[in-house]
C-alpha cells in the first residue's frame, strides 16, 4: 500500500487484490488483529495504551493505512485502503480496512481507465511510486 499511496487522490481508494491472502499478518497478526490498522496520529495521541506493543507493529500498522490525521478522537486516513483478499468482511471490519469481494472484480474493468482517474498497478509492490 505505501508504495502506491503517494499518486492516490485525497479520499481516493487503493484496492489491495491479492485473493491468495487469507490472514492479515503471519509475523504481526495477532497484534493487528487486537489494535488494527490506523494513520500514525492515532498511535501518537495516546501511545500509552500501545505501550505493550512492539514499535514494528505501530511502523506496520501506519504504513498500511497510511498517512492521515487524528483530532478530537476522530481519525480521518488521507485514503481508503480496501482489501480484496480471502480475509473475510468482518475481519477486515476488525482491523479498520474496507472490503471487497475478490470473486467479484474483474481486472478488466480497472485497465486503461487513467483518463478516468483509476490507475491499474500489477505486482504493485515491486516499485516505489510518486508524482512527479
């Protein structure tokens, strides 16, 4: 997700297809399934209560959701992050994420749409992305 994030819009969504995916995390997982995905702000506000949490998991959780503001007990992410994986709706829900169907989106649909404003990324994890 962070590699991508810098050419999503404001309010924008990144959708993560990867259906293979079926658990959040096989290194962090229990601790994100506990405290889920939040923007850097949230953590800050209040570490405190993450005290007993190793600080890679905070770095994970953060770079996931991305960057975003946390004010007055709201958060408010820069971007929608949604995964279209394995991992069920209601985990998703859990851990702060959006869902979508993976048996549902045909890739298709998203390619040669730029002049719409959809960007189709494949193996989007091997390059850093950002505007020029």
């Amino acid at each position: 997700m962070y590699k991508l994030e810098q050419v999503v819009a404001d309010n924008g969504k990144l959708i993560i297809y990867a259906p293979h995916i079926d658990r959040v995390s096989s290194t962090w997982g229990d601790y994100i399934e506990k405290i889920g995905y939040h923007v850097r702000d949230y953590f800050l506000s209040q570490m405190e209560n993450f005290k007993d949490v190793p600080r890679g998991v905070l770095a994970h959780s953060t770079h996931v959701c991305g960057t975003g503001i946390f004010k007055n007990g709201v958060e408010k992410p820069r971007i929608q992050v949604v995964l279209a994986t394995s991992i069920p709706r209601k985990k998703c829900e859990q851990i702060n994420l959006g869902y979508m169907d993976p048996a549902e989106i045909r890739i298709a649909d998203y390619m040669g749409k730029e002049e719409e404003g959809i960007l189709y990324v494949d193996h989007a994890g091997e390059t850093l992305y950002r505007l020029e």
